[in-house]
C-alpha cells in the first residue's frame, strides 16, 4: 500500500527518504502532510525549541508581589493585585482549587 518516496527538505534542500513504514506510522496517527524537513533539520529544530529558541518560546511572565489573604505570607502572583480580592499563595491556593471539582 505505502512505497518509499523521495522528499526534498524545505530548510536545507537536502533530499530524504519518508518510508514507507514512516508514510503507514502518520496515516495511524492521523497525519495528512507529508514531513517536510529531513530528519537532521527536524532534530535540530526540536533541539531548538526545547532550549527556549525559536517561535514557540513564551516571554517571561512578569509576576507581582502579594499578601497570602488565608495564611499572611508574603509571595508571587502573576497579576497586579487590585486589593478588590483575596490573593492565595501556592500553599493555601492549591487546596481551595481542588475542593471547588
């Protein structure tokens, strides 16, 4: 059903080959394009990406100081608090989340 077939990669212009295994591997999973890097670009731009390079790396999150309103200690939140509102640090947050399933 599936043959080997000759891709060229789009980052390097190198040729390879996508299997035929390969080709059976992305019709299970559900894949409809075909690999469009060679498995050398596709390494390194995983290894990109995993080091924080690259397009999908998110900005630092700017965090603010606050007041636990349950236990008094102070912390980090990652919202400007407006006093409107309790603010919980980690410790006291995490059980009030996990009660309200």
């Amino acid at each position: 059903m599936f043959a080997d077939k000759v891709l060229s990669c789009k980052d390097c212009g190198a040729e390879f080959v996508f299997s035929a295994s390969e080709q059976e591997f992305y019709a299970e999973k559900g894949f409809t394009n075909e690999p469009g890097r060679c498995p050398s670009c596709r390494s390194a731009r995983k290894a990109q990406n995993r080091n924080g390079g690259g397009y999908s790396s998110r900005p630092q999150r700017e965090m603010f100081p606050a007041t636990c309103s349950s236990c008094g200690k102070e912390t980090t939140v990652p919202f400007q608090p407006t006093g409107d509102k309790p603010v919980y640090c980690r410790d006291c947050y995490t059980p009030r989340k996990r009660s309200n399933w």
